[in-house]
C-alpha cells in the first residue's frame, strides 16, 4: 500500500473514490429508492453569456444548492432570488422535503434568510476571521 498526496484531483481517481464512497451509502440508504438523486446546473444568461447559475443536486429528499453567483455587474436586480426560487420548484418536482446550503458570514446569510433558510449550525474561524454558516429550508 502507499499514499500518494497531490494538489491535482486526477478525474480518474474522484471518478474511483465517488464510486467506493457510493456504494458504501447505497448500502445504507436502499428505503431511499424513489428520492431523484440527479444533479443540477441552472444557468442565467444574456446574450449568450452566462452572468449566473445555480450549482447542486438532489439527494435522498434534499436539494443541496452547492454554489450560486450572479456576476457583480448583475447584482441588486433580484436574479439570485430568481435563481432560487426556480431551484426550490425544481425541488418541489423532484420531491425533495429540504434545501440545504452553506455560505460564509461574509456573502449571502441574509439573503437566504429573506427566502426563508434557517441558520443550524455555524463554524467559526473558517475562513479564519469568520465564519461558514449551514442553512436549510423545510418545503
């Protein structure tokens, strides 16, 4: 055996250890068959450009949104919101009881709040003076 540790993330290698990871939570989740466990890419445009976008997945009747930015110049004109909102309608079709998230102190705690995220958990000092925030919405 031998650990090899590299700043590069080999597509082969995530491919493999997400297979070895996926199999161990099929074992453990078999009453979860129905849930859509698919992922997520919503995309905001204009003029063929993308100024924005949702990230995420569903998994096991949650809706994880793992990334969302509006570029700067696009900011204040409530596309975030818009954005969020066709994620949790995208929830809603995929049957998912949940949307979760995290962000840091310093971007967006109150903006998903106004939607109607509540705050569960915190972690502080990461990044070191701050603090990354883990929210979640009952459907």
């Amino acid at each position: 055996m031998e650990i090899k540790i590299s700043t590069e993330i080999k597509d082969s290698n995530a491919m493999k250890i997400k297979e070895i990871l996926s199999s161990y939570n099929l074992k453990h989740t078999t009453e979860l068959v129905d849930c859509v466990n698919e992922s997520l890419e919503i995309t905001l445009t204009d003029n063929d450009e993308v100024i924005g976008g949702i990230l995420g997945r569903s998994l096991w009747g949650t809706l994880e949104i793992q990334s969302l930015a509006v570029k700067e110049s696009y900011r204040g004109q409530g596309l975030g919101k818009k954005l969020m909102l066709a994620a949790e309608q995208v929830a809603v079709d995929r049957k998912c009881k949940y949307i979760s998230l995290n962000t840091f102190s310093f971007q967006a705690s109150d903006f998903y709040q106004s939607l109607g995220f509540t705050v569960f958990a915190e972690e502080q000092d990461y990044p070191l003076g701050y603090a990354k925030l883990y929210l979640r919405k009952v459907l």
